[in-house]
C-alpha cells in the first residue's frame, strides 16, 4: 500500500474528505451506544435484523450485481463462491444476527472487585472499547456479522470490505442502518467506507482519535499492509501453522485421531495442522501407522531425513520452509524429536503461536508441554480444530486473534470490550 | 524525532548494530525467563537486591558523576533531584525490589475456566508477555523497579533511560545483572540501552519481531515520540486532566475534602484534579466555600462565567484551552454545570480519560456518573488520589495505563502478563 502509486491531489483530497466524515460521526454514535441498555442493544440488533429481511430481494439483486461482474472479470471460483448470497446464506447471516442479540451482555460484568486504600470499594467493569474498525475482503456476509457483535458489546464501528463486494454490503449496511434508524438509534454507529480506492486504508488507519481498535480480516498481504500503515491498535487475525506432537507415551490410536482431524477434516483454516512432530522413541510405529491412514485421507507428507526412513518411499523431503508454511491444504511436514524438550523448542520457533496439542499418556510431559509451548492455544489430547469462538461457546467470534495483547485466540464479545474502574467511597480522601 | 536532523551513515550503522544485538539476545532470555519457576523469579530478585546492595559505593560514585554534569549544565533543580541516588534513595530502590520479589506470583494465575465443545476442559491462564521495552527519563530507580517487574512476571525487559542519568543506569543495570549471573539466571534478561543518540529510538522501536510492548515513562514528548514512530504495541502512561463534579445533593464538608485532596495535597501527579464542575443548584452556597478552602490552600482558581458570579472578584476567566490542561500546579478551572448530564458531557469532552469523581448523596445520580463517564478509574464520594497502583493494592506499578486496551488505569504484576488457554481433553476431536 505505502508503495502505492502517487495518487492526483484532487483523489487523495476526497479520500480524506470521506475518512473525515465517517471519523466525526463515529464517535458520537459510540458515546450513545456505549449507554444504551442491554434491552436497547437487543432491540437494535432486532430491528436491523428485520430490515434485513424486508429488504433481502434488494439485497439480492445487488449481490447479484456483484456476481456477474466477479464472474466477467473471470474471479477464480473459491472467490465467487465467498461472494454469494444466495441460496439460504442470507437467511443464514440475519439468522446469525438475531443469534447474538441473544447472546449475554458482555457490558457490565464485573471482572474482578476488591477494596482498595482506606475501605474505598473497587470493581473492575468491562465496558465498549468505542469505535472499531474492521477491513475485509470479499465476504459481505462479514458486514452484517461484524456490525452485530461490535453493536452487541456497545461498540460503534466503521467498516471497509473489498471491492469485489460493494454492490452487496452497501445494500446490507444500508438495511442495517434503516432498521437501526426505524427504532431509534443512531444509524451511525454502522458505517461503511462507501470509497474503495486502497489509499484510504493509511488515511483511515492514521486516525487514532477517533478509532479505537482495527480488525483485519484476510489474507497475509491484507493484514501486512495494514499492521504497516496503522496508528490505531491492529488486532491481527494471522495465519496458523499449528501442530501435534506425538509423544513416546501416546495412545496411537488417540494420536491418529487428532493428527487426522487436525489436517484432514478442514485443511483450509487457521486452526488446521501443518506441522507433525513424532517422538523418535515411537517413530518407527507410528509413522508407518498414521502415514497409512494419512494417505488414505488424501494427505501429501514432507519428511525430514529420520522421518523418511520410517515413511512410504518417495515420500518428499522437507525443507526449512516447510516447517514455516501455512499450507491451508492436505500437505503436512514431519519431523521427528528427540523429545518432548525438542518438541516445545521446534514448535516455540517454527509454529505462529496459534494452536499446538501433544498426545500423551504421561501427565506429567504433558503439563511441561501446555507450560512452556508458547501459544495462544495448548492442547493435551485434543484436536487444534477446537481452537473457535464457537467450539469455545463463545457464541459467536470476530475471529482468532494472533495478537498477544488484548485479545488471543478466539475473540467474542468479551474481547470487544475493555474495562474500567468504578471506586465507590464515602468521603474517602488519600493520606500520603 | 522524526523531524531530526539526517544522521550520517555510520552513526545509524552503529545503532543499528546495537539494536540487533539486544534484540537478538532479549528472546532467548525471555524464552528461559517464562518458564522460571515462582521460587526461580524470587530467587533472582533478591540476588539483584544482594549485588545491588554489594555494589551501592560504586552505584552511589557512578550518581555522583552524573550529578556533577548535571549541575555543569545548569539542569533545573527538579531535575537534578530526580537523577539523585543519595542520603537513602539507593536503599528504598533496593528495598523496593526485594518488597516485589515478595509480591504473589501473577503468572500461572487461573483467569477463566470453563468446558468447550466435547467435554474439553478449558483454562484461561495468565502468561508473561515476552519482551518489554521501557523508555524513560532521568529517573535511575525506574531501572531496578522495571527490571523488578518484568522479571517477577516472566518477562525480560530493554531498557532505555535518559541520557543524563546514563552513568547511574550502567552502574544498577551492571549489578543488577552480575546479581542474575550470580544465581545461574541469564544476565540479558535485563539489557541496558548504552547508545542515548534519540535516533535508535525508531530503530528499536521498528522490532516488532523482538519486543513485544513498549511502556514510554515520562513527559508529552516522549511519549508523543515514542506513539509517533512505534510498530510495537504502546501502554502510554499518558497525562491526566482529572476533575471532580461537585452535584446538587453533595455533603459540601465532603465535596470540600475531597476537592481539596484532589488539587492541592500532590498537584505535580497525573491524578491530581485540573477541573472542578459544580452543579448550579448549589453554586452559589459551595463555590464561596470551595474559593475560601482553596485559596487558602495556595490554589489559584479560573473560572467560567457562571462560575466567576460565585468566586472572588478578580478571579481570572478561562478560556477553552483551560479545560484541557495539565496544570501539574496548583491551578483550578472551574466550571458551573446545569446538572449531571452536562457534566458527564463535559468530562467524558475535556478530560484525558484517566480518573474523575463526583460526590452526592444522590445513589442513583452517582450509579449515572460512574456508568456513563468515560474513564479509566470513576469515583463516587472518594478522592482521585487514588488512582495508583499502590494505593489499588497492586503492591507495585509500571505507572497509570492511559491506553483504552490491554491495561487501563494502573498497571501492575497482572498487567505485565498476557494469557494462554490452556486445554486439557481425552481424545476428543471436531465434528463438523
């Protein structure tokens, strides 16, 4: 994005023009939001929802606008496919909206609460963070989801989808914002970026008055480009490259489960393996065993010199790259370790810190592994596939944050907020 | 800093080398420091205490030279004072230190625990952060109370301090890691800054590979520096225009205490009040009252028009920039306000978001106040002298977050830790 083309002063003039106005009026949507009551919240989400129904054959028609250019412009299928809305998947994302009006209220609950100098009582309170913004690619379905959970936990929000997309989630986000209007709210606290020319993103992203918190959602240069550009707090949502580790006292049985759900049963998603570790005490039994069952699953192995002498032959070699790539497909590299220290040391340094798990009958190896592997997920004799806001019954997520402040892993409506402290007293005044 | 002027080249190899080098050994350090055992962390702190208490005639010689060129250079008594380790200052650092290697330990604390999908057992589980870059000022005690911190909380720590402070921070940096060596820890998990040019700031500060989060210590244009040119996260200890809402149903003899205590006990903190909001049903009783307190407290007061019509005659007028400024002195602008709506309006308008009471007897007025004002800590019927790790029984603090994310308010042992979910199951995979 910084390598940008120079843009026309008269271009770069409106971008800011239009950055300026979503900035002035998303703040004072949010200091409205953030006291509405839990009723109030639901009721909004309620109302946007019923817009969205009334106005779904327009909607339709603009997703269609949206489809046929995708397909004239020969988009690859896998990039259509996340465009479409039809078929039930409307009916799917009011149907997910209306969910997480029913969702608790994260606003308000108290965290902790303790008395602090001279008996003044103190509890520490989550409450919205502001506003938020989000950048996306080609689902619009993220305009409707996104919108309810930041209005859910209180929270006013900008949002910026791609281009391929506008059609769509400018007809959903102007039914959100009727239907938030036809009840009384701020439509405001829902809006989109109406401009997809990228040099927005940098003039959109300096603007830490008035945002909060940036969401990107997306592939690896999204994210870059964003994390590069931004003076407001990025929340990543990076890639995965996630593990298992099979110990010498494994449940071969179990190991086959996990290793095989972990990279077969959705190999395109962040919480999918890439990486299998075997311990050398068992490598000759259970390679042989989980490569049978892999390949069966469709699986390609990559193999590092000690794994190869206990796979098929042919079985490709791994390279240092391997142990890095985040393949979101049925490839997955080997390497065997000397021991569960080598274990945490590989996936400390090649993993991304997302999700690891060990199989292991051994308590004890165990408790090391889920001490010292460093990730924002770590599981004992579990599948990575758990790692999900809506595995975790979190109700729904914004995504898994690879952040390690604020936010990691699973991200729901208790990481849409912050906190603050509210100090009830009786006169109380400080001594020294 | 970005404004300085362009460096020559060898220069800025230089630094540049210098920054490689703590960054290629803080993650290592970190890495071992994490998984320290409690006993491990407080072992290494009272060992730094020892060599600390060892070396105090050359930490105390090496003060001495810094002092010496201060007052060569004619630096403002504040400052000087502020640089000098004498009389008992040296002791208090080091009692300090072993006080926190006595703190709970906050890693490993259970945050959340709950059941995920098929019976999964989760944990929400405090971890130290990883690597935390601190840029300081002339203060040489915040060496050892930063390093004290970080280490009690698992991470390893760079730091930087000001130049004019540079001897006395080589000399507690230098015993305070021969005191880690000592006991078998890693020296570098404590890395002293040794180049003060302020160009490897943006050097530093552009690893976001190898530091996990900078806490800049001191006055606006550190800090606005450090924001400014920052691709690690930020926890700004950022200034406070607090304030005090005195409502129609105060106890006046309260509002006057608490007031008082707010303004003029210790007017230099950043929880100090700037702003006093007086509901107008009662301004013509409290304010005379508050004037006469205040004055006699040495308090220069300015006032809005409403407010001038109650205080005494030659009073100075603010202007709009009053409501905004961090007197740190003994100034106070105040304002009559219409009722608790407008001056919640005009806190959460002109505050810094950091700490802001009201006193009423008025329950549910006070439960508005707190819901609706906007910042880190809110107070009802209580000073915001409190706002202060110490006084929230935080045992010892890095200072008063004015982030919006990850740590508001002060911050502590906990805030110097993130969090895993660690996730413990018997086989269990995803099924769908």
């Amino acid at each position: 994005m910084s390598a940008a083309p120079a843009h026309d002063a008269a271009v770069l003039t409106n971008l800011t023009r239009h950055v300026d106005d979503l900035c002035r009026l998303a703040r004072p949507a949010a200091a409205v939001v953030a006291v509405w009551s839990d009723a109030d919240r639901q009721r909004a989400l309620r109302a946007a929802a019923d817009a969205l129904a009334a106005a779904a054959p327009a909607i339709r028609a603009a997703n269609d606008l949206d489809l046929q250019r995708a397909k004239r412009d020969r988009l690859a299928p896998a990039m259509v496919d996340r465009l479409d809305l039809g078929g039930a998947r409307l009916d799917e994302v009011i149907a997910d909206l209306r969910a997480v009006a029913e969702l608790p209220d994260p606003v308000g609950n108290v965290l902790a609460e303790f008395t602090i100098a001279e008996g003044v009582r103190a509890q520490k309170v989550a409450v919205p963070i502001g506003v938020v913004a989000c950048i996306f690619e080609s689902r619009p379905n993220v305009t409707v989801d996104v919108a309810g959970l930041c209005l859910r936990a209180g929270n006013a929000c900008i949002l910026r989808g791609g281009k391929e997309a506008l059609h769509s989630n400018r007809a959903l986000a102007s039914a959100f914002r009727a239907g938030l209007a036809s009840a009384g709210f701020p439509a405001d606290a829902v809006q989109l970026v109406q401009e997809t020319d990228r040099e927005l993103i940098p003039l959109l992203l300096a603007r830490e008055d008035a945002i909060d918190i940036v969401i990107p959602r997306g592939g690896a240069a999204l994210i870059r480009a964003v994390v590069e550009c931004s003076k407001v707090p990025v929340i990543k949502h990076d890639k995965g490259v996630c593990s298992v580790f099979v110990h010498a006292a494994a449940d071969l049985a179990m190991a086959e489960r996990i290793v095989l759900n972990g990279k077969a049963q959705r190999p395109g998603v962040c919480n999918a393996i890439e990486n299998l570790l075997v311990d050398q005490a068992v490598a000759a039994v259970a390679l042989p065993r989980l490569a049978t069952a892999l390949r069966a699953a469709g699986v390609e192995l990559r193999g590092d010199a000690a794994a190869l002498a206990h796979l098929p032959a042919g079985t490709a070699l791994a390279t240092e790259a391997d142990w890095t790539e985040e393949y979101l497909a049925l490839i997955l590299a080997v390497t065997v370790v000397a021991d569960v220290d080598a274990a945490i040391a590989f996936t400390n340094r090649y993993g991304s810190h997302h999700s690891d798990s060990i199989v292991t009958q051994d308590a004890e190896v165990a408790e090391r592994y889920l001490r010292e592997v460093d990730s924002a997920c770590v599981y004992h004799n579990a599948s990575t596939r758990f790692t999900d806001g809506g595995q975790f019954g979190f109700g729904a997520e914004v995504g898994i944050s690879t952040n390690r402040l604020h936010a990691r892993g699973p991200m729901g409506l208790a990481e849409l907020c912050t906190y603050k402290y509210v100090c009830r007293g009786d006169g109380q005044i400080r001594r020294s």
